[in-house]
C-alpha cells in the first residue's frame, strides 16, 4: 500500500520507521515530494509578493511606504498568521486533506487577482484614504489570503518529515532553508523576467498549478482514506 504523509499519526513521532529497503525508498520518495511542495509554495509566495507591487503601483504609487510598509508588512503578518495556523493543521490526522483545498483556494484565489484587483483598489481610493493606509488596506485584501493560506505549508511539511522528536529541529531548519531558497529563486525569475511580459498570465498559470496541486493532495488523501476504511 502506498505510504502517503497523512498516514503518519501525530501521537506516533517516536515510532521509528521500518528499515527495510522498499520502506526507506517509499520513505525518501515521500520526503522529496513534501520538500517539492514546500519549494513550490515559497515560489509562489514570493512571486505574489514581486508581483503585488506592481499590480498596486497604477492605483497607489512605488514609494517606499507602499513597498516596504504596505505590501512586505501584510505578506509578513499573513505568513505569521499562516505558520500558526499550519502548527494547528499539522497535528490533525486529515492535515494532508486540509492542506490541500487551503492550497487549491490560493490557487483560486490567484486566479481571481487580475480580474478584483482593479475594483477593490478603486473602492478603497474612493473613500477617499491616503497612499499610506489605502495601500495597507488593499494590500491585506489582495494578498493576506493566498499568503496565508500557502503559508501553513512550512510546519505541516515539518510535521510529516519527523519520525522522532530529535529529528525535528533538524527538519524545521531543512524545511525553512529549501522554502527560503525557493523564495529567493521566485523572487529572481519574477523580479527580472515574469514582470516584463504579463502578470495576467503569470497570475493565471501560478493559480493553475497551485489548484490542480492542491486538488491532487486532496484527492489523494481521500483516496488513501477509502482505502484505509
């Protein structure tokens, strides 16, 4: 039967896992695919991040207030409220289900931006705020969401790579690491190529892979389910 992430029980971290040959390699088949998604969801992240300035810059303006206290304050304050949520997430047996309709959402969610972007910046000028709180304002309609939600991956990554309470620390670093690495990529590829052609279809495509991604992880972990029962 095939060994997927959720079947690890959250009252089991001290169980050691089997050290049979087939079972190390389902192990580290599964390991790599957690670390997979966690790479894709720091992409992500920060390619949203990229991008939100610039889809903010026509209705709000570039100044520093916008960028640095704006848009980085709301993805900074939305990935804490994530990874809260995600340690929360991770401790429930259906996490891997959860997980994926969260991710599927942000993919949705991403999706929508181009088309509620325009609107919801042209309500929020209207009422006639300041570049400084409309940008603020607008920054955590947009944006807090999809960051959130894409954020609660890092510690339920965590929880499913840990077997046993002293692999924990080791794990929490390694998941940071590749998910800031992956970041920083993101941040490179979105800051020097996909922002010259179109955030529209940079938008579209992002959406679509996260929600057919997440769609899969649910899918799967309702499957194993069946199967289980």
């Amino acid at each position: 039967m095939p060994y997927f992430p959720w079947r690890i029980q959250c009252t089991q971290m001290e169980a050691q896992p089997s050290n049979s040959a087939s079972e190390r390699k389902r192990n580290k088949a599964r390991s790599a695919g957690v670390i997979g998604l966690t790479c894709l969801c720091g992409w992500f992240v920060m390619e949203l991040e990229i991008l939100g300035v610039r889809m903010l810059a026509p209705h709000f303006g570039s100044a520093v207030y916008v960028v640095t206290g704006s848009v980085i304050g709301t993805f900074l304050l939305s990935l804490a409220a994530g990874y809260l949520a995600g340690g929360r997430l991770s401790e429930r047996s259906d996490s891997c289900r959860i997980l994926g309709f969260f991710i599927a959402i942000a993919g949705v969610w991403l999706i929508l931006l181009p088309w509620i972007t325009g609107p919801i910046c042209d309500w929020i000028f209207d009422m006639g705020m300041d570049e400084k709180w409309g940008s603020l304002l607008a920054s955590l309609f947009l944006f807090a969401v999809p960051t959130g939600l894409l954020g609660t991956v890092s510690p339920t990554a965590v929880r499913w790579l840990t077997y046993r309470a002293d692999q924990s620390g080791f794990n929490a670093g390694l998941v940071l690491a590749v998910s800031t690495a992956a970041s920083f990529a993101g941040c490179l590829a979105t800051a020097f190529y996909l922002i010259l052609y179109s955030i529209r279809l940079t938008l579209w495509i992002s959406g679509g892979i996260l929600t057919l991604l997440g769609l899969l992880l649910a899918g799967l972990a309702v499957l194993q389910r069946k199967q289980d029962v």
